[in-house]
C-alpha cells in the first residue's frame, strides 16, 4: 500500500509537470482529508529498497495464478509508475543537454535508496546512471554513506563489491569524496537521494546581488548563462575570496553540516542546472545563487532575481 500511496502521487506529479502545477499544493489539498492523511504523498524520482518491488510483484504474481488478470495489472502499473519516474529524470536531462551527453559530466548527489543508510538495492540512481552511460555521460557520484566499491558493484549489479572497480564499468563512472569536487565542471547536478546535507536551508533566502559581484549586471545576462552568477570576470569579484571568514561569508557559504552551494555554483559549468529527483531543495534559493532548477511535479526555476 505504501508503494501505491508513492506511485499515486508521482502520477499526479507529471500531470503537475504537465500543465506547469505545483503537485506539493496538491498534495497539502489532498492530505487535508482526513480519509487519506498526509503521509507518503511526496513526490520523489521513485522509491527503492528490497522489499517494495520485491512485494508488489510477489501480488502480481498471486493475482495472476488466481486468474485475475485485471488485479494483476492493477498492481503491475504501481511498478511501471516507479520506473515511468526514473526514465523521465534521465529524459529530462538529456533535453536540457541539447539531445546530447557526449562529453559531459553529469554529478549525481546521492546513490542509497533513502538517506540514513548505505543500502543501495534497486536504489533509482541505478537505473538513471546505466541510462545517462548509455548516453556517454562522464559520471561523478557523491553520497556520505555509500563506499566506492559499492556504487561500482552495484552498477554492475554484483551482490558483493569485492571485486568492483570503475574500469570494469567502462572507466566513466568516479566516486569523489564531496559534493563540491563531484560537481566540479559539471553540466548538471542531479539530487538522488533527500539527505539533510543537500537540504539548502543555510543559505539566505535573498543574496545582494553585490555579493555576488553582480552590481550593473543585466538578468538576461544572468538567465542566459552568459556571465558566471557567483565570480563575474568583468567586476573582479572573488566571492570566495572577499570578506573571507566574516558572517555574512559564513551565512552564503550555508551551515556546516550542509553541502555548500555557493562553491558549487563557482565549479559547474553554466547555465548551472539542477535537477532534483527528491524535491529537498529550495529552488528559489539556488535560483537566486544562478542555478536553474528542476524538481520533481514543479515548474522550472530559471530567474528569481525579480520575485522579491
């Protein structure tokens, strides 16, 4: 039931997606009747783990040996919802790459099936990196728990990590240590798992545009990709550098125990695309930093340098 109540709310996420709807407005609507409830209404790039699949399968299979075909179907369309979800992420980023991932690096943030843990079973990261290497992608993969050898093991769909590396993926798969040096030249950011650490509530929700040495600039300039948002060249501007261990550095660098978006924005490669496969980011304030930001059944952020 669980896994219905998941696929019940990404369905109505792509309607959302769709007809440029917000589905978290949705689902708040819908939560409020007290016959539903609120829980488990949170639209995500879908869910993983050993046992949901496994178990609604294992009634696909039971209605279908007591001959009930139209029951069997029912329950299958709960996993093909959950698949549906992952190839239209990877969908997604393609078409935002101009059709083509020849020669780009893709970053993905997260690689266990839900945050907290280092399990990585039929965790979406799986299928959305196979399908962004078929692609030619350039993959780095970020997450706190998960070891090397797992991701790789994993990809190749090992039960043990004993013996897996990248190059026995085709060499285009790296697992770096931080956020920031896996997104470092990255043509898109993509969140696969919700860990508190890519949340981006330390980040202000306004930046001084001077803060980010943007004073005189345009916002076409800014929503073109055109100049850097965070390290402008034509204003001198070293945002890493100035006012270096001050507070207001600290309160744009976000809390300690968060990714830090604004070395992020300084690493990729314009225009700074997002795509966040668990809606754990605030894409008003990453727009704000000049990333372009994707969430799952929400319409796109591109420029919020006017939405005071």
């Amino acid at each position: 039931m669980l896994a219905q109540r998941i696929s019940s709310i990404n369905s109505f996420s792509a309607i959302c997606e769709a007809i440029g709807a917000d589905v978290g407005d949705l689902a708040h609507a819908v939560g409020m009747d007290s016959r539903i409830g609120s829980r488990m209404l949170k639209p995500s790039v879908g869910f993983g783990g050993s046992c949901f699949k496994k178990d609604v399968l294992s009634l696909v299979y039971i209605a279908e040996s007591l001959h009930l075909p139209e029951v069997a179907q029912y329950w299958r369309s709960v996993v093909s919802i959950n698949e549906y979800q992952k190839d239209q992420i990877t969908k997604r980023i393609i078409l935002r790459l101009n059709n083509t991932l020849w020669g780009k690096t893709v970053a993905i943030l997260g690689f266990a099936y839900k945050k907290d843990t280092g399990d990585t079973r039929e965790s979406a990261a799986i299928s959305v990196i196979r399908q962004l290497l078929e692609e030619q992608a350039q993959i780095n993969v970020y997450d706190p728990k998960v070891s090397e050898e797992s991701v790789y093991a994993a990809l190749e769909g090992q039960r043990s990590s004993n013996h897996a590396t990248s190059e026995s993926i085709g060499g285009r798969v790296k697992v770096c240590s931080d956020a920031v040096t896996a997104c470092a030249n990255a043509s898109a950011v993509v969140i696969l798992t919700e860990w508190d650490e890519f949340r981006t509530d330390g980040l202000p929700s306004t930046v001084p545009r001077e803060s980010l040495g943007l004073a005189g600039v345009d916002d076409e300039d800014i929503a073109t990709g055109s100049i850097s948002p965070v390290s402008s060249k034509d204003s001198g501007v070293d945002i890493m550098m100035q006012g270096e261990g001050t507070e207001s550095q600290r309160a744009l660098s976000g809390m300690a125990d968060r990714v830090d978006w604004l070395s992020i924005a300084k690493v990729v490669r314009r225009p700074g695309l997002v795509f966040d496969g668990r809606n754990v980011v605030d894409p008003v304030r990453l727009a704000r930093l000049g990333f372009r930001v994707e969430c799952i059944g929400k319409p796109s952020i591109t420029d919020t340098w006017q939405a005071a």
